[in-house]
C-alpha cells in the first residue's frame, strides 16, 4: 500500500487548521522570541549593531568554533528567523549585519541592546 493511499489519523491533526501536529509546531517553532542572555541572544545583538560582527568576534563571545558560526548565521538566523543578513568585506575582514529587509539600519533600541 503505497504512502499517498493511507489515511491519516484523526488523532495526528489539528482541529483547528486540518494541519498536522508536526506542521503546526514547525510554525511555531519559526515564531519563537529568542530568549536573552543565551549566546544567541549575544550573536545577534552583535550583528545587529552598526559595525555588525566578524566570525572571528563572534567565536570569541559565544565559545563556538568557526563552522559552528557559520551555521548558526545560515540555518538560524536566515533560515528559522528569516532576518536579513548583510555581509561585506573591508581592510580588518568579512562583516555581517542583520538589517531590516528594506535596507534599513537597526533601530536606536536594538543598538542600546548591545550596550
């Protein structure tokens, strides 16, 4: 019995939007806050401030190993949180930044969050 033939069990859906369970918490998974004062919350206050953040200042603040860094700027920051990350190359090396998706720099708040 092929896959696409099964039914699904009344118990794996949700109610509400006729999603399944899994779906449902993937979404809310996407929506989550990131908590403060994790190494996470550091990363991206470091990229959200003006000078933005270099993987090597970003190794030294969270303990992370470079591909470690890496990773965390491509599959959580772009991918789970969706924010943009800008990235660009001067005399002391590669920089990112989150900025707002329009181009916008960080507001006055996320740079007092980084103080």
């Amino acid at each position: 019995m092929a896959k696409s033939s099964r039914q699904r069990n009344p118990a794996q859906t949700d109610p509400r939007r006729g999603q399944p369970k899994t779906a449902r918490r993937k979404a809310q998974h996407n929506k989550l806050a990131i908590r403060p004062k994790t190494k996470q919350a550091v990363a991206i206050s470091m990229l959200r401030s003006k000078g933005g953040a270099s993987v090597p200042s970003l190794m030294k603040a969270t303990g992370w190993q470079q591909h470690s860094v890496r990773g965390f700027l491509s599959g959580v920051v772009r991918k789970r949180l969706g924010l943009a990350l800008e990235s660009a190359n001067s005399a002391a090396g590669r920089r990112y930044r989150i900025v707002d998706r329009h181009g916008a720099k960080p507001s006055p708040a996320d740079e007092a969050e980084r103080d």
